[in-house]
C-alpha cells in the first residue's frame, strides 16, 4: 500500500494532465467541426452561386440571340423599304415616260392621220334636280358638265389625239383629266372627261 500511496500523487498528476489534453483535443476537434461546417457551408453557397450565373448566363444567351434577331429584322425592314422605294421610283419615271411617249405618238397620229373625230352633241343639254341629263333628241356622245367640262362617249375609231383635236383641247391637258384612262387601251362606250377650254 505504500507504493500505491507514493505513486498516488503522480497518478493524480498523469491523470489530470491526460485529462487537460483530453480537454484541450476536444475544444480543437471542436472548432475544427466548426470550420467544416462553415466551409460546407461556403461550399454550399457557392453552389448555389454557380447555378445561379450559370442561369444567368444562359438568359444573356438567349437575349443575346433575340436582339442578333431584331438586328437582323431591322436590317432585313430597311432593305425592303429601300427595295421599295427604288420600284416606287422605277414606276414613277416608267409612267412619265408612258405619259410623255402616249402623247407623242397622239400628236404622230395627228399628223399622219389628219382625222376629226365624229361626234354628236345633243341640241340642248340640262341637268335636272335628280341629277339626270335630259337632252331635247338625238343620240348623244357627249353631255356638257357643271363647270364647263364635257362628258364624251369614245366612239368606234377614237384616238385621244383626234377627241383632243375634234373638242380644240391640248391633247396634255385631255389626259391630264382623265387620269385613270389608258390613251391607248380606249374602249368603245368608254367615258372621258374633255376639261373646259
């Protein structure tokens, strides 16, 4: 019992020293499984942030290709209106043109042919309150209108250039009054409008 009793101290002593490192392994395992978790933790959120830039960066992908797309509309829009506007142009120089070349070939035929054009005009022509042309007799070919203008019907054989020369109108001012007529396309029973002289 006695070298139990001396080595009692020593026990107590190795006992609280094992201890003491016990304690202070356990306070370091500790905050080490703290660290962990905090880094789990980390690790999570930054997880969490990939996917998020990831989705974001698909978005920018996604607007990126629809605003190439509206580029491209727009671009595809200005080409057309451009395209446009030069037949705009094209037709409007080819309907001059057709103008210009109607009347000289009128003024040709003129001179070449030398025709009058027939026509018969009613004896006496008035407009009643109901708008309808009463004459006194007689076929009628032309009607005279409010303001001096003449309603003419073309007859079998009618140029505008032998109407324009039979009615003493410039033959310019004749197809500048009767914008929607084709000079060479005339119709039998086609109605033309002589302007006033």
């Amino acid at each position: 019992m006695d070298n139990l009793a001396k080595f009692a101290p020593i026990l107590a002593v190795t006992a609280l020293v094992f201890g003491l490192i016990g304690l202070i392994l356990g306070i370091v395992a500790f905050q080490k499984a703290s660290q962990l978790d905090a880094v789990g933790d980390i690790k999570d959120a930054n997880s969490t942030i990939s996917e998020s830039v990831a989705g974001l960066q698909e978005e920018m992908s996604g607007l990126s290709k629809k605003y190439v797309t509206m580029t491209n509309l727009k671009e595809f829009a200005n080409s057309t209106q451009e395209a446009f506007n030069q037949i705009t142009e094209q037709l409007t120089k080819i309907r001059t043109q057709s103008r210009t070349d109607t009347i000289k070939i009128a003024e040709l035929e003129t001179r070449l042919g030398g025709g009058t054009v027939s026509r018969s005009v009613a004896p006496v022509s008035s407009t009643t309150s109901s708008g309808t042309n009463e004459s006194s007799g007689g076929t009628t070919s032309s009607t005279v209108l409010a303001g001096g203008s003449t309603d003419y019907v073309i007859q079998s054989g009618d140029t505008l250039a032998k109407v324009a020369k039979s009615f003493g109108v410039n033959l310019e001012k004749l197809i500048s009054a009767n914008p929607d007529v084709q000079p060479r396309y005339l119709r039998v029973g086609q109605k033309i409008v002589i302007p006033a002289q």
